[in-house]
C-alpha cells in the first residue's frame, strides 16, 4: 500500500506477541458508520476478483469501497505491523450467512501446506454489522494457527475447549494468522449476515515493523506462553516452542527464548576434545 500509517496507529510489542500467541487480533469497531452504512449495498453488487499476487493499490483502486476500508488508520496500521508496506492480495471475498439457513462450516483451517515459522499471510475479516450470538458469527480456535493438520480434519470435531464465537459491534475488523482453526457459524436469526475477507501476503521480511517501544515489555514474554484450554499437557509445549521461533523470525533475535526452550534444543557444541584411551 502506498499509504504509510503514523507511528501511533502501528501495534505495540504487546499487541504482536497476543497475535503470535492467539493467531489472532480483534478490533471493535474500528470502521466508521458511513462505510458501515455503504458496505452491504457494495458487496451485493460484487467486488471484482483479482489475479494472485495483485499490489493493494491495483486490485482495490483509489477512493473505492475495499481501498477505503484498509486506509483506515488503525487498520492500515495493523496491516503494516503484520505484514509491511507493499503487501499483494491472495485473495478476497464476500462471505454471507444466510437467516435460518440450517447448517454451519466445518471447523478448518485454510491452508495448512504452509509451514511457515519465518513468514505468514494474514486474513482481515471485516463485519459491517453488529454480530449477536444467534447470527453465527466466526468460530476459531486461539493458539491452534501453529498446529499443523490436513485442512478439513478439524471439521470432525464440534468444539473444543476455548473456543471462541464472535459477537461484536459493526464495523470490527479482526486480523488472523493464516493457519488458525476457524469456520463460520450456523446463523439461526432473521438476517443475512455479512463478512468480508482479504489476505495479504507480505513482499517484505516481517521483522520489526511494528512500533517496538515496548519491545523489553515483560508482558510480551507472559503473552508468549499463554496456554489455551484445549492444548494438552505435553503436546501443548510445541505451541511455546513455535511462538518463540515465530517471535525470534519476527525480531530477528535468534537468542530470545522463555524458559530454555529452544536453546537446549539447539545446543550443539562443537568443541571436540580428546577421547579416552
């Protein structure tokens, strides 16, 4: 995106570590109502599809709906400390839940072939309207982004522990990991509900391109090993030792660790000395 938000609009350290932590960042009705307001009209009438790899500014021309929506300060702000300045667009849609519709999506994630530790797309979910509990809003499961699993065999399971349901006011945006567990909701109410989508992948090393005052912060270590309901007591340990390699992508400090994890792992001294005779 050509457009460069100010220092104050990028996330904190803090903010980044809850997003390595949770794969996930919301915010509450960020959208001004006058885009609210125009939201639902533009996506009946349609937003053109573009090519894989489209620059911001080619796929969504200036002074359109879309365009205008990631210019939000607090979201071009977000967008930047995620991803950085020059993102292209992998996609985007208009997903709608249709009233009383009957069934909800299989818990997934979206692409699980990536692996990434290094770099990761990001997905803005924006909802111009109030979402309540009847409507199904999104489903997704915090701290799952780091587990690995064939797409849709999450789709077995019909909760887990720690889950969350959106329920928020119009116009949030909310900012995941490309690889959290999520699936929209039954919508058991009189409305259509709307939700547009867009995913971003990077074109710039993601390191230090938030605002990292805070970076000596100890709440971002405390945010770091934040543990979630459905993790197990030994298998969850992998979710630590992952956020801590994604952090150390991310800052670019291959020294940093919480409590000695990755660096008993990658412990290989090579000192040799005499053998015994």
């Amino acid at each position: 995106m050509t457009f460069q938000p100010a220092r104050e609009h990028l996330l904190t350290s803090v903010q980044m570590a809850h997003f390595v932590a949770h794969g996930s960042l919301i915010m509450e009705a960020v959208v001004p109502e006058e885009l609210n307001s125009q939201a639902i009209d533009v996506f009946r009438a349609g937003i053109p599809a573009v090519p894989y790899g489209t620059p911001v500014e080619e796929a969504f021309p200036d002074g359109s709906f879309a365009r205008r929506l990631v210019e939000i300060p607090t979201v071009a702000g977000a967008i930047q400390s995620l991803v950085g300045p020059g993102p292209t667009i992998d996609h985007h849609a208009v997903h709608i839940r249709k009233p009383k519709e009957g069934h909800a999506q299989p818990l997934h994630g979206d692409a699980i072939i990536d692996v990434r530790l290094d770099a990761f797309d990001v997905q803005l979910m924006y909802y111009p309207q109030d979402v309540t509990l009847d409507m199904g809003g999104t489903l997704s499961v915090p701290g799952s982004h780091l587990r690995r699993t064939n797409e849709s065999d999450t789709g077995r399971y019909q909760n887990l522990r720690g889950q969350t349901r959106l329920v928020c006011p119009a116009g949030t945006v909310v900012l995941v990991h490309h690889g959290i567990w999520h699936g929209g909701r039954r919508n058991d109410s009189d409305i259509e509900r709307y939700m547009f989508k867009i995913r971003f992948n990077p074109t710039v090393k993601q390191r230090l391109l938030w605002n990292t005052d805070d970076l000596d912060n100890p709440e971002v270590g405390k945010t770091l090993r934040q543990r979630f309901p459905w993790y197990e007591l030994a298998t969850g340990r992998l979710e630590i030792y992952n956020r801590i390699k994604m952090w150390q992508a991310l800052t670019g400090d291959d020294t940093f660790d919480l409590d000695y994890w990755t660096t008993r792992v990658s412990n290989r001294p090579q000192r040799v000395v005499a053998g015994a005779r």
